[in-house]
C-alpha cells in the first residue's frame, strides 16, 4: 500500500510548484518580458502582464514539470489578451504607444496595429497554429491568416524605411541584419 507521504512527494516530482515557476520566471525574464512587450506594446502593461503571469502560472495546479515553461509562455500570451482584448474591429488602428527608443525589429512590430502585432507574435514567434490563435482572439482563421500578411508586410516597410535613413557606410549591428531579412521570408509560406 503507497502511503499518502509517497503519494505527495510522487506528486511533486510530477507536477510543477509555484517555485518551479519562480525560478523559469527568473532564469527567463528576459524572453517572457519582450513577450510581453511585444504583445502589450506599452512597457507599463508589459510589467503588469508579466507579474501577471507569474501569478497565474505559481497557482496553476496539475502543470507536469516538463510543460512549466510553454505553460508560463501560455500565461503571459492570456494575459496580454485579456488585458488588451485585440480584435478584429480594431486591427485597423494603429499601437498607441509612448516613444521610447527601442531596437529597430522590436520598433518594427510594436508599431503594428492591435490585432496583427498579436497575431505575428503568436502565430511567427510563438508558433501558435491559425486555428489556435482564431480561438485565443475570438476570430476567424482567414482574419488571423490576413493580419499576420499585413504583419509580414508591415515589418518589411519598416526595414525598408530602416535602411533607407541608415547610414549606408556603417555596418549593420549583426542582430538588426537577422532581423530585417524577415521581408525574406515569402509571404506564401505563411497561407494555409
């Protein structure tokens, strides 16, 4: 007979506990606040998304270990949601966002409207499936496979106007290069 002792301590062997998720937390904060940035677009928000899902991630219950970080991923990306509530009716409208100096190719999709920065970041950097972003954001698949179009092309836009008004003398920082080949990527590729 296994003793309730063994059981708990099987359990926490199995599943993550709210230190589990402290410590991704911690060893990723860089990566899981961009993603919170990048979806936010607001720094201020950003911060509160973050926080955010820590908290939810350290109260999950029945989380296996092995799924901890895809599943604080998860909580920041349903955080950013429920925060900022992107939708179709509004992917017209561009980011309102308080001027800081960022990097090029973060510049580049911050300044993407609402509802298409969401579907890039989900579906292009968070490899989320059409289907699943349309269900996240309450939308259709053909509305998240167009806005992640206009995504594409809107970031090839700004790498245009990039180095059109770059100093074509002074080399490119080798992170900004990688960055701006995204216009490489054909557009075809991302149509079902």
């Amino acid at each position: 007979m296994v003793s309730t002792e063994k059981i708990v301590e099987l359990n926490s062997a199995t599943y993550a506990v709210a230190k589990d998720f402290c410590r991704i937390f911690e060893q990723d904060m860089d990566r899981l606040y961009l993603l919170s940035l990048l979806l936010t677009g607001d720094h201020t928000k950003a911060e509160q998304c973050y926080a955010g899902g820590l908290e939810d991630s350290s109260r999950s219950q029945r989380v296996f270990k092995e799924w901890a970080r895809s599943w604080a991923r998860r909580m920041v990306v349903q955080n950013a949601i429920q925060m900022i509530r992107p939708t179709t009716a509004r992917s017209d409208a561009m980011s309102q966002r308080a001027d800081h100096a960022e990097p090029p190719e973060i510049s580049a999709v911050l300044d993407l409207p609402v509802f298409d920065r969401f579907v890039f970041v989900m579906s292009v950097l968070e490899r989320y499936s059409d289907q699943d972003c349309a269900l996240l954001l309450g939308s259709t698949r053909a509305e998240v496979v167009a806005a992640r179009v206009r995504a594409l092309q809107g970031i090839a836009r700004s790498a245009d106007t990039y180095r059109a008004t770059k100093d074509p003398r002074e080399p490119l920082a080798p992170e900004v290069a990688l960055a701006l080949r995204i216009e490489s990527v054909p557009l075809l590729a991302t149509l079902p």
